[in-house]
C-alpha cells in the first residue's frame, strides 16, 4: 500500500527518486501512465496488467472506453528502479504533467501519484475546504468497518 506525500527532485537523465518506503512495492518493476488531472501514475506491474485485463472487458466500439485506453496505454512507460531507487520518467511524461526539476510522489492506496508543484498546490486547495469536502463526497461510503 502506498501512503504520504515526499517530495522529490529530477536528477540530470530525467530519473525521479522513488520514497524508500514505496520501494519494495516497485522492485521488481512498474509503470508509468498519464493520470486523470496532468499527473502520472504509477502502477506496480502486476496491478497495470490488472487494468489492461479490466480494459479488455471495455467495448472497442464505445468512444469514452477508447478514449480512456488511449490516455492510459498510450502514455504507459515500464521502468525498473535502479539501485538508488530512481525511476526514468519519459520526456513526454514530464512535459504532460507540467514536470520541470521537482515533483510530488503521493501515495494514494493502490498507486502512486506524480504532480508538479503547482498541480499538487492546487489538489490541496481543493481537498482543503471541509464543507465542499462534505458535500462532494456525501454519497461515497469509506467506513472503516466495509458498512
């Protein structure tokens, strides 16, 4: 499971420190996609091959369910952190997600997220409003005992 929030800087060849504590998790390789709001995911390898066999179940025919496999698969890069824990994120990534010299890592569950400094700033102005908090997520249930 992926938790917190690190920030971290490119080194020269374009590698991203991945947290120490993600490490394990990634070590026998990941991938990098294109995330919803001009961030990257980052998947472990079997839970992207998990997505390309959820994907698989989408209709070729529907033009949302294209749309979605082209931002996800389009943009998807494996990597393999080295033994310093960095990971090449693509020039095309970078430019996708605003990436100039450093970049948030948020842990979110299932995957990690990478956001430039301005998109991360931004999330948390969104996520820092508690009666807009209450009512956009009113209808999602998170309790903690699966009721």
């Amino acid at each position: 499971m992926f938790l917190g929030e690190y920030q971290h800087s490119f080194d020269d060849k374009s590698r991203l420190t991945i947290p120490a504590k993600f490490r394990d998790e990634l070590a026998k390789g990941c991938v990098v996609t294109r995330g919803f709001e001009k961030n990257l995911n980052v998947y472990t390898s079997g839970d992207f091959a998990n997505l390309i066999k959820q994907a698989q179940t989408m209709s070729p025919t529907d033009p949302e369910a294209r749309a979605l496999q082209r931002l996800i698969f389009s943009g998807a890069s494996e990597a393999v952190p080295d033994r310093n824990g960095r990971i090449l994120i693509p020039p095309f990534l970078r430019a996708y997600a605003d990436l100039e010299n450093e970049a948030y890592v948020i842990g979110v569950g299932q995957y990690i997220e990478i956001w430039s400094r301005a998109g991360w700033e931004e999330q948390l102005k969104g996520m820092s409003d508690p009666e807009s908090n209450s009512r956009r997520f009113a209808a999602l249930n998170l309790s903690a005992n699966g009721g």
